[in-house]
C-alpha cells in the first residue's frame, strides 16, 4: 500500500466577519444602504493564475518543513488547454523541506462565491499518492472560513475532484482561492519512518462552481455527541468535532472539516457562557451560576451535537507549595520554574479528551500571581509530553494536586521514561517498548469539590530508571483539573 507522510496541519484561528456597508452622507444607514458587492470569478487557474497574488503560490512555513522549490508549471501536460501546475513532493532527506503546501490568494479585496456550491479541480500522479489536504478559505490574513478534504487518493490518469462548499451564503468575501498539502509517499510500510519516496502530481483546471448535485447529509458538532459538564466561571470549553459530510454524484460521502463559522449557533441563555471566535473558537464561562445548552444549525438543517454546560462559579485556587526550589523539578506549577515546556494536549488518535489552559489573577497572597491550571473534561487517554528529559535519579516522587467534581472519578498517571534513545516507544496497547520504562498508579477516592494533594512515588519499573522522563500518560477521570505538577525529594 502507498501513502503519504505529512505532519498534521491544524486549521489557523478564527475572527468574525464584518460586514460592509456604504451609506449616503446626508442620511442615516437606513433600507437604503448598499451592501459592498464583490466579483464572482469562478475561475482559479485554468492555464494560468486567474485573479490570484503575484506570488501565485504562497507556501506553507519552510521554517516547519515546507519546501518552497517544489511548486511549478508544465508546459507539456495539461488536461485541458496547454499548461497545467506540476507539484515534485520532495522526500524526508530533502534540504529544501520536506513536504510541500500553502494556498492561492485573490489579489484583490476577496469574492462573493455565494452562488456556488463546490471546488473542483482536476488532478493526476506519477503513482497513486494520497493529497494529505485539499480545500479552501485559507488566505493567512484572517482564515474565516476554511473547509477542506484530507487523504485524497489520486491514480495516475486525470480526475476530477469536489471539495463541497458547506454553507456558500457565509463567503461574500473570500480571498483563500486554494489549499493544498502532500508528503512523499511509503511504499514499505504505515509509519512516518523516513523511507518515504517523492512523486509527483498535477492540477488543473481550478474553480468553483454550482453543481447542483450535492446532497448534505450529515453535519456535526462536539462530534455529533450531546454533552454535559460543569465548569467554573472564567474557565473555557473548546469547539471541537466539527465537520460536515456530503453525497456527491458519484454516490460518494465526502468528510469536508469545517469551520465553526459556517454555522449559526444557539445558546439558550448567554448570561452563562458566551462563544468566542476572535482567536481559536472557545466558548467562555461567564456566569457564576445556571445552565446554558449550546447547539447549532447550518443552512436551517440541525447539526447533529450540544453542550449542556453548568456554571459551578469561581474554582478555588490550589495549594502553595511550600518545598525548596533546589529539592523540586517542576513540569508545571506557578510556584517553580518549570524545567521543560509540555505539550498538555498531544492529540492522541482514539482520543476524546478536551483540554484547555484556566489562567486567572490569584490575588488570595500578598503578592499576586498568574494562577494556571490545566482543566480536562471527556478523558480517556491522552498525555504531557516534555520538549525535554527530566533526569529524577536523585528524587523520590511526584506531586500533583487534583480538583474533581465526581466522588466516584479515578484518574490513571502513567510516568514514562523513554529511556536512552529518548523517544516514548509504545505497542499498541500503550504498553513501553524497547528500553523504555513506566509506572503506573490509579488515584481514587478524592475528595470533590476541593484540591487533593497527592504524591506518587518514582517506583516500580522506573524506581532504577527515571533519569530520562518524558512524559505523563493520563487515563480515566473523565472531568478533572490538575494544578503543580513536579518531581522532588523530600
């Protein structure tokens, strides 16, 4: 089997969209104002680049792998016209980068594509690579509405592709033409293991247009599950599992990830939560008390998912450790340096966690400080990995102090060595591998409603080798919050 290797490229934040209108200067706005109309050129490239940036391409970040010399025209294949764009996916030893993406971007103020209902292009491959992603409303100006398809699968004869718009009344003004993504293609095996080979495809005929034919079948929201948590006033909740799913005429069901923009949400009482585009869309919990139920809709069908969100009022603040500096190696906590950055949300696959970071002014002490916890809801499993190695040879535990709502949640901690190579090695149960090591210990018990301190001894398989910890696999809980995470010594 062939695929593509390509680290996964998360959609940009989100703002909201600001209408224009032109007015009279001798009267009021009123019926009369004049929405700002734009062109409706379908068109991205048919031979050449239409209506796009001098640049034409605009690449992804080389900074992060991007290879910026694999974009270019052909002259001598095309599937019309004469010329056609060739894209030479580099492999993983290439200089230059290791994948190559980015978007087209309309060089004037944006179009309206209200009056359509798909990309379409035509593509081919030198072998029968996959397309990581493909889609559009990427401009890197303000990235309002993106929607795009992963894990296109090409063959080695032109094709016709669809990304369905998912609600074309939201784009009056668009600028993200075109995007796109691949990585060298594994003829070996399923792993990201550098035996990757480059290939290379071609697009043409670039454009957007009024099918007709498309059928929405299925949109979702929080994954299409209906939820319920408590969270605490000034905390945030992220939008998460969004997507739409069409029926194309082919008779194939198309996944288009989708912007939370393009749906009209409801909150049945705003005095408790409030939704949030102006960066990565959160909903903030504003109350200090009652419940709110979020939904949504998308072109007046119902999106499948909801959030019942309880506002439990202000969190209490967690203990101060009182241990010396020199006797702790701190992951996080407010009161140490922390020794290493975490990443707290991995994005484990099979994972349904939620995390987010709480911060608020803790102003309890006579000198106040930016108080962070770290809040999950819907854990099963997921990890803090370390941007480093903790070396705990000479400390004894670990400490970390827990808020929980539910009197019958047990949390799983999972401290994981990764031994000499330094890379966390699991099967697939999750189980260490090769030299590495772990220790496991299940918390319950604790007391809700109030911070429990608990501490974790370095023991078992790692009591001889923790001189390389990497990171901290969580399971269970489901709804908790974790504050000063650290390795000391008595």
């Amino acid at each position: 089997m062939i695929h593509n290797k390509l680290k996964y490229l998360q959609l940009i934040g989100l703002v909201l969209l600001s209408m224009v209108v032109t007015t009279s200067c001798e009267r009021e706005v009123s019926d009369d104002a004049i929405l700002a109309t734009f062109p409706t050129t379908a068109d991205v490239f048919t031979d050449n680049p239409v209506g796009l940036t001098d640049e034409f391409f605009i690449s992804f970040d080389p900074v992060e792998g991007a290879n910026t010399e694999a974009f270019g025209t052909d002259n001598n294949e095309a599937y019309l016209g004469s010329s056609s764009i060739r894209i030479d996916v580099p492999s993983p030893d290439d200089p230059n980068g290791n994948f190559v993406g980015g978007i087209f971007r309309d060089r004037g103020e944006g179009r309206n594509l209200t009056g359509y209902d798909a990309l379409t292009f035509w593509a081919k491959g030198s072998a029968t690579g996959i397309l990581s992603q493909v889609g559009f409303g990427t401009d890197f100006l303000e990235d309002k509405y993106p929607a795009s398809r992963t894990a296109i699968q090409l063959t080695t004869d032109w094709k016709k592709y669809t990304i369905p718009i998912p609600n074309s009344s939201k784009l009056t003004q668009e600028r993200g033409m075109f995007l796109f993504a691949a990585g060298g293609l594994d003829i070996v095996d399923d792993e990201p293991n550098g035996n990757e080979i480059g290939w290379t495809f071609w697009l043409d005929e670039i454009k957007f247009e009024k099918l007709g034919t498309l059928l929405l079948t299925e949109a979702l929201l929080f994954n299409g599950q209906d939820l319920s948590t408590t969270s605490f006033q000034d905390s945030r909740l992220n939008l998460f599992g969004i997507s739409t799913t069409f029926n194309l005429e082919t008779g194939e069901n198309v996944q288009v990830a989708t912007s939370p923009l393009y749906f009209d949400f409801q909150n049945s009482d705003p005095n408790v939560a409030e939704i949030d585009f102006t960066g990565e869309p959160v909903i903030n919990i504003i109350g200090d008390s009652g419940t709110t139920l979020i939904s949504a809709t998308i072109s007046n069908a119902n999106v499948q998912g909801s959030y019942e969100i309880t506002s439990l009022g202000p969190l209490p603040f967690a203990p101060i450790p009182s241990l010396l500096p020199e006797n702790v190696k701190s992951v996080f906590s407010d009161s140490y340096q922390d020794v290493v950055q975490i990443n707290f949300d991995p994005g484990f696959g099979g994972s349904t966690t939620q995390v987010s970071l709480f911060e608020r002014l803790n102003n309890t002490v006579s000198e106040p400080f930016n108080d962070q916890t770290l809040v999950y809801s819907t854990n099963n499993f997921t990890g803090i990995l370390f941007d480093g190695i903790v070396d705990a040879s000479n400390l004894s535990f670990m400490h970390v102090d827990i808020f929980i709502e539910d009197e019958n949640g047990s949390i799983e901690f999972q401290i994981r060595d990764a031994g000499e190579d330094r890379i966390i090695d699991s099967n697939n149960n999750g189980f260490p591998i090769n030299d590495d090591r772990d220790f496991r210990r299940t918390i319950s018990n604790l007391n809700p409603g109030e911070w429990n301190s608990i501490e974790i001894p370095l023991a078992g398989n790692i009591s001889n080798q923790k001189d390389n910890l990497a990171g901290i696999i969580l399971v269970g809980g489901p709804d908790f919050i974790l504050d000063n995470i650290y390795f000391y010594v008595p």
